[in-house]
C-alpha cells in the first residue's frame, strides 16, 4: 500500500511519527460511462463558464465568493489557516469509543510508525487496549482540518475520522412517533424478538450480495446467457395488528 499522509502523533508532549493509509476500499464494481453508440468511454472536462473552451488543471484554483468577488486561495493560505495541525495529530483528550455516535463516522486510516517512534508507538497502542478508551484530536488532510478519533485495531493504532457537529443537520423538522402508545405487551414481544436475534456482530457474516450477483449476470451476459439470480421473498405478516405481527415474527426462524 503506498501512504497517503505523514506526520505524527502527540501524545502529550511525545511525539510519535507516523504514515497514514487508507484502511478502506470500494466493494462495487468499477463501472465506466459508456457512449451507447461505440462504447467509446465519457469523459468529463473542466470548461471555463465564459469562454466555454477546457481549463488545464494547473490554470485551476480555488476561490470563495465573498460579497461581489472570489477571493482566491492559495495551498499557503490553507497551511496558514492551521499552521500547528499541519503535519501533527494533536490528542486533545480520551473517551469511551461507545460514547460516539455512528452518525459521525466517516472513513478509516491505518496508522503505521516510522522506525524512531516505534516504542512511543507501542506505548499508545497498548494504553488504549488497557484503559479501553479512544483518543480524539484534528489534523489537516488535503488542505482540510478534520476531527478523528484514534483507537486499537488489530495490532494497530487507527485514525478514524469522524464529522463535526455543525456537519449534522438538525433532525427537528422529521416527524417523530410523539404521542403513539406502546402497550406493555406490545414491548413485551417487541424485546423477546430483539433477544431472539442478538448476537456478537461479526462484520464478516454480512457480504455484498448486490456486487456478487451483478458480477454473476455480467459475466453470463459475457456469455450470451441471462444469470439466473435468486429473489429474496419477504415474509409477509397475516394480521394488522402490531401485536400480532410480534408474535408471529417470533415464531419465523432466524434466517443463517
């Protein structure tokens, strides 16, 4: 894998040098846009509004339009914006992983130390097994400043990055089930059903069947053939009745 960031890690006034990785990777297929007519593929081009003719890539920039003009923004007016994030992912304090709710999350970063950080390294990895807590702290990536959190997995330290709070909109305007009323035996079966289906999440029982059978129909279409692709049938209760339904949810065996 080739790094796509390195800087370090300050764990108080250690500092641990570290490459960054990406920890994740797309499931889909790749699929091309495609002219119906030759297959030729379908490009897009940055064209200039105005002149309408392609601007090359190093004629680009960024601007923000404040008032009646762009101000255009340079990569120092990035790096000066966070002089001290640069190159450093600061820990700014410790928290209970279960405390952060998954809304939040964004993507993964495996962490990897460089030779003179590798016992500073160890140390992080292995206070954060043993007081099962997580770091949380901001560094820049691509000129942009992110909050993460940095936690044990698999023998590695992982930066996790996660949104700000102003990046969640505000659920308010969502209806909510307010004044809807739950009977005692209605919440009775709904938990026995929830106890019926628990189990230790292993991310490794759930696979991407859509990319599966697409690939399965693409290559029977390679073929000259159509795939045959079996429909899930979902159960269908006989009653309108939630109650009812409950119970006889809890009587349809779990599916492996």
């Amino acid at each position: 894998m080739r790094s796509i960031w390195k800087g370090s890690i300050g764990f108080g006034l250690v500092n641990i040098p570290v490459k960054l990785y990406s920890a994740v990777q797309d499931s889909r297929l790749d699929l091309d846009m495609l002219d119906e007519r030759d297959h030729g593929k379908i490009k897009y081009l940055k064209v200039n509004e105005h002149t309408k003719k392609e601007v090359p890539f190093e004629k680009i920039v960024r601007g923000y339009f404040l008032k009646d003009r762009y101000v255009i923004l340079d990569k120092h007016d990035f790096e000066d914006a966070s002089p001290e994030k640069t190159k450093i992912i600061e820990l700014e304090n410790f928290v209970d992983v279960t405390s952060i709710n998954p809304i939040y999350y964004e993507t993964s970063y495996y962490s990897e130390p460089e030779k003179q950080g590798k016992k500073a390294y160890a140390l992080l990895l292995q206070a954060l097994l043993k007081s099962k807590k997580a770091g949380v702290g901001r560094f820049v990536l691509r000129n942009t400043e992110n909050l993460c959190v940095i936690h044990p997995m698999g023998g590695v330290i992982v930066i996790t990055k996660i949104r700000f709070q102003q990046e969640i909109r505000d659920a308010s305007e969502i209806a909510s089930p307010e004044g809807v009323t739950i009977t005692k035996k209605e919440m009775d079966v709904g938990m026995a059903l929830i106890k019926q289906y628990s189990s230790k999440f292993d991310l490794s029982s759930f696979k991407d069947n859509y990319t599966a059978e697409l690939l399965k129909v693409i290559k029977a279409k390679a073929k000259g053939k159509r795939a045959t692709v079996k429909k899930m049938q979902p159960h269908k209760a006989t009653s309108d009745d939630l109650y009812d339904q409950l119970m006889q949810s809890l009587s349809v065996k779990k599916r492996a």
